[in-house]
C-alpha cells in the first residue's frame, strides 16, 4: 500500500550476512547416537574413565526422557538418528600451537565474521577461545591469565588438567536428567570452555569465546563450566554466528555458572545463529540450558543476552539463589524476524534469604515471528525478604508478528515483594515520521528506535559488545522495520 | 519558495482539502486560521511529506522542485521543518542524539561535514538558552515524560538547532499558558530572517499578538475564504468562525444557481 510497507519488506528481505561456508576437511563420524558412539566421543578425546561412565549414565538417563513440548515453538519432529554428534577440524597432529599453524581458510572465516584474533586481541585485550565446531582451536592469553591463577581452556583440556574440578562441579548445577536437551548434551558434548576464578582474583581480562557451527548436519553440544571462588570476579563473553544452511541444525548447549561466597560473574552473549531463509527453510534449532548457582552468600550473577539468530531459540538462563543476600540479573532482547520463534526468559528461583532478582526483557518481534517471554519467579518458604522485579516489554514491527508473554510466579513466604510490569507497544508511524521530519530516513530511524527500546539492556553489556549488539540489531533488522 | 496550485486532497475517498492556493515567499510569516477540522493539519502534515493522503489534483512547488515527489526525509533535507501539533515520544532515544542524527544527514545532503561532538554541544546549549529550555532535556529521551509547554519548546529548539528554509508550526500555541507562549513567540521571532519563511498554523489570534503575521489566511470547508493582512486575524477574534458557514453557504447556494 504504502511506500512504507514495501521498504520495510525490503529491509525485511536483507540476506543473512555471515552466510558463507568453510571448505574444510573434516573428522565426522556417521549419522546417529548409540552406547558406541558415545564411546567413540570419549575416546576421540582420550577422556578419563569418569567422564565416559557419566556420559553413558546421561544417555541412558535420556532415552527415557521425551522432547518438551509446553514451549510456544513448532518445528517438525527431529531425528536424533539423524544426526552427527561428532566432527573436528582435521589438523595434522593434535591442533595447532599458535595461530600460524591454524588453517589459513579457519581465519579466513573469522575475518569474515568481523573478528580478526590477532588485532582483537590486540586492541581489546580480550582472550580468545574460538570453537570451530567441536573442538577448541585456538587459546590465547593463557600465559597473562595464569599469573593470575585464572584457569581457560577447552572443557576437553580441563578434563585432564584439572579432573578434580570437573568431577566436583560438572552437573552440579544442572545435572543429568534436568531436562531432554541438556541430558543429550550430556552424553555427547563435544567441548566448550572452562573457566576457574581462584579465591579474591577479579579476572584481569574479559574472557570471550566465539562459536561456529560449520559442518553440515553436525549438531553442536557445547558444555561451559564457569567457577567462581570466594570473593572473585569475572565477566565473560559468548558470541556466535553461523553459516547459511538448508537443513536444520540442533544446537543444545549448557552452561553451568557456580558463584560462591561474595563471587561475581556477569555472562554476555549477543547470539546470530543463521536463522533460516524469510520462508523458514533452515535455520538453527537452539536448545540451550543455561543456570547459575549462586552458592555462597552475597553471591552475583548477571545474564545479559542479545538473540537474534537461529530458527527456533528455547532458552532460559536462570539463577539459583542459595546463598543469603545473592543477587540474579536476566537482562535479554530477543529479536524474531521472518519465521523466526523464540521462546525465551529466565527462572529466578530464591532459597535464600534477602535474596533479589531483577529481570528485564525486550522483545522485538517483525516479519512473521513469534517472540514468548517466559519467566518463573519461585520464592521459596526459606527465602524471607526475598525481592523481585520484572520487566518485560514487547516490540511489534508491522502487522504479522506476535509476542506473548508468560510469567509464573510461585511465592512461598509472605515477606517477598515481588513486581511485575509488562508493555506492548509497536513502532508507530508517528515516531517513523517524527524521525524523517527530522531529517533520519527510515531505515536509520528503524534502527534508532528499537536500539532506543533496547537500551536498558544494552548498557549492561560491556562497550564493545553493546556497539557489536547495536550494529546486530540494526543488520537484523534491515528491511525489518517501517 | 512555496507555491501550492489548486490542490485538492482526499483521505479513503472523503476530500479535505478541497482546491488550495497559496504563494509563500522567504522572509514571510503566514498565518492559516480556521475552525477545527476544516484542513489545516493536513495541509501542515501533506507539506512534510506525511503517508495517507491522496492528491487528486493540483501542485506544491517547493524551490523550483516538486515537492510530492520528494520523502519526508528529504523535504527536510531541503529545509522543511515541521513543529508537531502533538510530538511523539520515542522512548530510550536520546533528544540530542536524534537531533544530531537529523542535523548530519542534513549537512551531509548539502556536502557539508559533519558537527563534531563538541561544536554540537556549544550549539545546542546556545539554542537551548533561546527557547529557555533547561539543559537537563537535552539528555532526557525525546519528549518522554515532557509537559505539553515543554514538548513545544523541544520543537522551537529543534527547529532553532536545524536552521529550516521554511518552518510549518501546526498550533504550537495550542495548549500553551502564557509564559510559555512568550517563549515560544520570542524564539520563533529570534528566527525571523529574510531568508526563512514560516507558516502558522493557529486556531487562534492569541499567538500572533507575539508574532506579527505578515499575511493571514482564513481557511474553512478545505478552501483557504479569505486572505488579509494581521487585521483579519483581529476581525476573526471579534466575529469567531461562524460568518464563515453563512459565506460558505452563499458561495454554494451561488455556484448551485
């Protein structure tokens, strides 16, 4: 009709640009997930016998579980037959040892990715551990990182450096059988990183680690363990963004975060899954279990999320307040765009006492995409004095989205004071025109104005991940917006 | 530098503007009167380039260009300022930021640089001071949680910040006290020059006892009745709107025979 509704389609229309795939040789075994293949993944990785025998006890664990369906998602059955759950860059020998050994078409794609290693870890002074698909290639700042005592690595190297870590703490705050997606990550996980803050150190760097799925039909399983002792510190960075693909890719991951007494750790992901074409064909399907345990008192721990990718996104990153006196954050802005569905919130679950949660979530849905917020706020009897506020604010772009939210609140003890505020709103013509008048085109005033809704969120990320979130947001939403 | 010719316009098929004509020329103030709902905001929102209305006939040329044609960012690109009857908010937008943005893309449209960050803040602030607008606004979200005095000063200030060819102020008096009028009156008269043009539009004759229209426009039914000088605003203060039903009706009743 209007001139409008045509350039917002446009803008709707923009191809993903991280589209593009790696010509690498590959070490893939077949499709499908038995006892044997588990064993295979255990022993491609020389893995103590512990971590076979909790493999196999999450694989039997989860085929007698069956896929969750309460989410507000549709997607066609998955078959778990179907699937490679293993493949690793065929380097010579065991990996490289510094980024001259690394596959020269590796760092062609993080370049294209906007993410030169070398001047990022020059200019940010950000350690980098890059997963490409399944195994950890490169890791850098150990040396800096180890003076402090501060531990990352591959999940897969932590196994045998530090066992008495991981057998303590792995599973620990999800543990097997939690749920279908993380008891398949379980068995099959094929790495992630592994970061232990020793007693009192404030982490001298922004810990960061970019993933890629790359190879077709391979889902990735990627298992973060985070540990942060008595009064230290840590902020970490998760950013991702994959290849064009036709068919569905699962991604199930898990993050475990334990906070102990006076701990603080702040989790940042802006994620950009390849979220299918505007008709919905491909696209990541993005499983992912993410839980903090803030164990001790006085314990912190701040999601902050920017999603903009992936097909399907079910994703919940929640915190646990045991400790008296701890605090969760959850400060998330899911966009959906085209076919995109997201269903995606937190559980803030208070044991303890004066325990505070704050939630704060955006969603932006245009296109025909489905955005649901869903967030549980359980105060336990034991949790007197426990606070907690929730906003949540949606964002529609056109007439052919949706959002919905679904908050759960359980209140077990009187003296919990909890607040929920909840808006939906559209961009409205009037501040589209205000902007032109004003000299912006529309395009630009889009951006501006769901970056404007957006801000609360984006001032918890660090600096360069808020501008990284912005030009995102902004790239996601090309032709999105009118 | 404005010339609107016979034109007629129509929203969903009920015409509102019904054969418009009008000369501006720069260093002129108009002022447009008439009773609500006889076309005056949409003549106001039409000249900046608001979707939704159909043109059936007629022109608006606009420094020697065609004006229709041009996007709403681009009449503003030329220098068509609009100060909303009603300013929006847009939440977790900077003011300052947006008005940057505009005054970029409009220099950049000229070929100019950009401001830098500090030559920006020396001229807002001088702005600010014009329109008596506390500096506090300048970092608070557009309009968000802004009085109605205080939306129409933002949009004086605005208008001061981005310097337009032509400024169209849709009853920026309206829903003004006194005090706030004088401000809005003194900062529009500050802008007076001999190469800008405005165009009041007022329900009114109220503001233009701060602003000396140079030409008065009484417009009803979509037709602009009668054009004066700042005595017909005084006129119509007298007498209100309703001779103008009684004229309307002899003008039909006369083209009917």
């Amino acid at each position: 009709m209007s001139s409008t509704s045509e350039e917002v389609q446009e803008f709707v229309d923009q191809q993903y640009k991280h589209g593009f795939i790696t010509d690498i040789e590959t070490d893939t075994i077949g499709a499908g997930l038995n006892e044997d293949v588990i064993r295979i993944i255990s022993g491609k990785k020389g893995e103590p016998e512990f971590m076979l025998e909790w493999r196999l006890a999450a694989y039997r664990k989860w085929l007698t579980m069956s896929e969750p369906t309460w989410a507000h998602v549709r997607f066609d059955p998955i078959d778990y037959q179907d699937i490679i759950y293993y493949s690793a860059p065929k380097s010579p020998e065991d990996g490289p040892k510094s980024l001259d050994d690394v596959d020269p078409k590796l760092l062609e794609t993080y370049e294209k990715l906007g993410i030169p290693l070398i001047e990022q870890q020059m200019l940010a002074g950000v350690a980098v551990d890059a997963v490409f698909d399944s195994v950890s290639v490169v890791t850098t700042f150990k040396e800096k990182l180890a003076e402090a005592g501060v531990v990352f690595c591959p999940l897969s190297e932590a196994v045998h450096s530090h066992p008495e870590l991981v057998k303590k703490y792995l599973g620990s705050v999800v543990p097997t059988g939690d749920n279908f997606f993380s008891t398949l990550n379980s068995a099959v996980f094929s790495d992630g990183s592994f970061v232990y803050i020793p007693k009192g150190v404030r982490c001298p760097m922004e810990l960061s680690t970019y993933f890629r799925i790359n190879e077709a039909k391979t889902g990735q399983f990627e298992r973060t363990l985070i540990i942060a002792e008595e009064g230290s510190h840590v902020s970490y960075l998760e950013g991702c963004t994959a290849p064009m693909r036709d068919e569905n890719q699962l991604h199930a991951a898990v993050v475990e975060l334990i906070i102990l007494d006076n701990a603080e750790i702040k989790y940042s992901t802006v994620q950009n899954w390849y979220p299918g074409d505007e008709n919905g064909v491909g696209g990541i399907y993005n499983f992912v279990t993410k839980r903090a345990l803030c164990a001790g008192v006085n314990a912190k721990v701040s999601w902050t999320q920017v999603e903009t990718g992936s097909a399907i996104t079910w994703k919940y990153p929640s915190c646990v307040l045991r400790g008296d006196n701890s605090v969760g954050e959850f400060y998330s802005v899911a966009l959906t765009n085209n076919c995109q569905q997201a269903d995606t919130g937190t559980k803030m679950i208070h044991l303890g006492k004066n325990t505070r949660s704050t939630i704060i979530s955006k969603g932006i849905s245009a296109g025909r995409g489905e955005n649901s917020y869903r967030g549980l706020v359980r105060i336990a009897k034991t949790a007197e004095g426990a606070r907690n506020y929730t906003q949540c604010d949606s964002l529609l772009i056109g007439d052919t989205c949706a959002a919905h939210t679904f908050p759960y609140m359980e209140i077990g003890n009187s003296s919990a004071q909890v607040e929920h505020e909840a808006t939906t709103s559209k961009i409205s013509e009037d501040q589209l025109f205000y902007c032109q008048q004003r000299g912006i085109g529309e395009e630009d005033a889009v951006s501006m104005i769901v970056n404007g809704f957006c801000k609360s969120v984006f001032k918890e990320l660090p600096m360069e991940f808020a501008v990284e979130a912005g030009k995102l947001l902004s790239v996601s939403l090309e032709g999105a917006v009118g | 530098m404005l010339s609107i010719k016979d034109l007629h316009v129509s929203i969903a098929g009920k015409p509102i503007l019904k054969g418009i004509n009008l000369e501006v020329k720069a260093g002129e103030v108009h002022a447009i009167m008439g009773p609500n709902g006889s076309g005056k905001s949409t003549l106001s929102q039409l000249l900046a380039g608001r979707d939704g209305y159909t043109i059936d006939s007629g022109s608006v040329t606009y420094k020697d260009q065609d004006l229709l044609e041009l996007a709403p960012e681009e009449r503003s690109w030329e220098g068509i300022f609009l100060a909303f009857q009603y300013p929006v908010e847009i939440p977790g937008v900077n003011n300052t930021y947006l008005l940057r943005a505009g005054l970029n893309a409009i220099r950049k449209h000229h070929g100019q640089d950009e401001v830098s960050a500090v030559d920006f803040l020396k001229l807002v602030r001088e702005k600010a001071k014009l329109v008596e607008l506390d500096e506090s606004f300048l970092s608070r979200s557009v309009n968000q949680g802004f009085s109605g005095g205080e939306k129409k000063r933002n949009e004086i200030f605005q208008m001061a910040v981005l310097e337009p060819s032509l400024a169209i102020l849709d009853e920026t008096d309206s829903g003004l006290d006194i005090d706030a009028l004088r401000v809005v009156a003194e900062g529009v008269n500050k802008l007076r020059s001999e190469e800008r043009a405005f165009i009041l539009i007022t329900h009114y004759q109220r503001l233009l006892d701060y602003i000396e229209p140079d030409f008065v426009h009484v417009l009803s039914d979509g037709q602009i009745q009668r054009s004066g000088d700042k005595t017909l605003a005084l006129e119509l203060e007298r007498e209100g709107y309703a001779w103008l039903d009684t004229e309307t009706d002899i003008a039909s009743e006369a083209g009917a025979a």
